[in-house]
C-alpha cells in the first residue's frame, strides 16, 4: 500500500525520460518501482533486475531527469538561503522529489536544518513560464 501511495503521488510530477537502464522509451506500460520513498519508471519488467544490481547509479539518471525538468520553470534566481543571485550553474538540490536552487554548497545546511521555511519561499514565488519552445507539463 504504501508504494502505490509513493507511485500516485509520484508519478504525474515524473520526468519524462527514458527508462534509467535501457535507455528506451518510457511507454504507457512503464514498469513502476519504489526506491526508498521515490518512484522509477523502468520500460519494462526486464530491467527491474538491472535496476536492483546497482541503483545508486540508475537514481543518479533520474535526479538528473527530475532536476533538468524542474529546472526549466524554477521560480527563482536567487539562492532561498542567502538571498545571493544564483549565478554560474550554482547548487541543484533535491528535497525529496522537488528542486531547491542555491548560490553554492554552504547554504545547503542551513536549508535542511529549516526546509519547511525556505519550501515556503518557493511555494509564494511567481511562476516562472517555460522558455520558449518548451511546453510546461501539467
């Protein structure tokens, strides 16, 4: 029960990506598995073994899948700790399955000892629009 509650609340937010292992095409009939608190989608029951032989680094794919899409309409230029401009590639940070920016790795720390105030933050600021010739998923 509590996977399918991970997979239902995980899945509409999913990156679209393809499958971690195999690099096909995530169809309709995507394969769901829970790692810990987080959903994978896998193409099919074939690379659930693959998955399991080494999931730190399938997990890896899919931050990066999360971060990429999540990056794309991320409401803010400036670090949630510090106030700084983000500037460079900055600090990309999943809490959870939700990106959270920052101007450099120290103010990591301070975020997780306060993630409820700084998710707060994000949750006020103006969305931002896609770039052009990206569509924002719903």
């Amino acid at each position: 029960m509590i996977d399918d509650a991970v997979v239902k609340a995980q899945k509409a937010s999913y990156p679209k990506m393809k499958c971690p292992v195999s690099g096909h095409d995530l169809a309709a009939d995507a394969v769901d598995i829970v790692q810990g608190t987080r959903l994978v989608r896998l193409c099919c029951k074939d690379c659930v073994a693959g998955f399991r032989k080494e999931p730190a680094k399938y997990m890896a794919l899919v931050d990066a899948g999360l971060v990429a899409e999540q990056k794309k309409t991320y409401p803010l230029d400036t670090c949630v700790v510090s106030g700084e401009k983000i500037e460079g590639p900055g600090v990309d940070h999943l809490y959870g399955t939700r990106l959270v920016r920052f101007c450099c790795e120290k103010c990591v720390p301070g975020f997780d000892k306060e993630p409820a105030k700084y998710l707060a933050m994000l949750d006020k600021a103006p969305a931002k629009a896609p770039a052009s010739g990206e569509v924002k998923k719903n």
